[in-house]
C-alpha cells in the first residue's frame, strides 16, 4: 500500500490532476496558497479566470514556473498576476526576500533557465526585472503561440 501512495505522490507531482480538473487559475490558487501558508509567506493573487480554457504544455510549464519561483530561500513575499487580453496572456510573478538576503537571478538558476527555454519554446517572451531583495519575471504568451480551441472540438458527425 505504500508503495502505491508513494506512486499517487509522484505521479501528482509530476503533473498536478487540478490543472485537468479545474484549470490553471485553481492549480495555481492552492498552489500558492497551501506553500505560503505551510512557509508563513505573504501572497497575493489576480488569477484571470480566462485561463481555465488553456491546454496542452503550456499550463504546466506556467504551473511549474509559479512553483519554482515559490521556491526562493528566505522568501516572505510572493505575488502571481494572471491576465488575459487581446493581445494574450500575461503571467507577472514578483518576490521578495527578507531584508538583507538577495533574490536570485532567474537566469542562473538552472530550474528558472530551463523554464525560460520551455516557454520560449512555446512562443511566450520572457522578461527579468529588479534586484536585490525583489525581482520580477514576465511571460508574455501571445494568441498565436496558444491552441486552436476550434482544432480540439470532435468533428459533428
């Protein structure tokens, strides 16, 4: 039996069953929530309900930025944007460090790097801002880079 929650852990894990379930907005919401209580982190969310409706890599790669990002030492504030608008989606995580401490540098952390060409990958744009004690990261998805939802509809027949 243990063997088999063990498994149940990581296959959850690995890929979370809210994103299928409920969607990107409520995976990040426990997300952020259940981490930050269990650490006494300050968070705020603005989740656009919109992207409920997104599919294919791009949840996970913005459920497992989100995650990597909450996982900065000496973190005590954490805050996640989701918009949608015309022009795309959006995602805005901004950190902030206990005083003295130095965020760091998306760049050279190699969890962060490989997110970055994931996304990259998958048509976003990725911005790094601040330094010190906050820092921010960016992903810009446009339209073109998301699924065509009318591709994933069954054919009338």
């Amino acid at each position: 039996e243990q063997v088999i929650r063990d498994a149940r852990l990581e296959m959850q894990r690995l890929h979370p069953a809210l994103l299928d379930h409920f969607g990107l907005p409520a995976a990040l919401r426990h997300l952020v929530e259940e981490t930050c209580r269990a650490r006494e982190i300050r968070y705020t969310l603005a989740l656009d309900e919109a992207f409920e409706s997104a599919d294919g890599a791009l949840p996970i790669a913005v459920y497992r930025l989100v995650e990597a990002m909450l996982d900065e030492p000496g973190l005590v504030q954490f805050d996640v944007r989701l918009l949608s608008r015309r022009g795309g989606h959006e995602i805005v995580t901004t950190r902030r460090v206990a005083p003295g401490a130095t965020a760091r540098d998306a760049r050279r952390t190699p969890a962060l790097a490989t997110l970055r060409h994931w996304l990259r990958s998958l048509g976003a744009s990725w911005t790094e801002s601040g330094a010190g004690e906050a820092a921010t990261v960016t992903v810009r998805i446009s339209p073109a880079a998301l699924p065509d939802p009318e591709q994933n509809e069954a054919p009338a027949g």
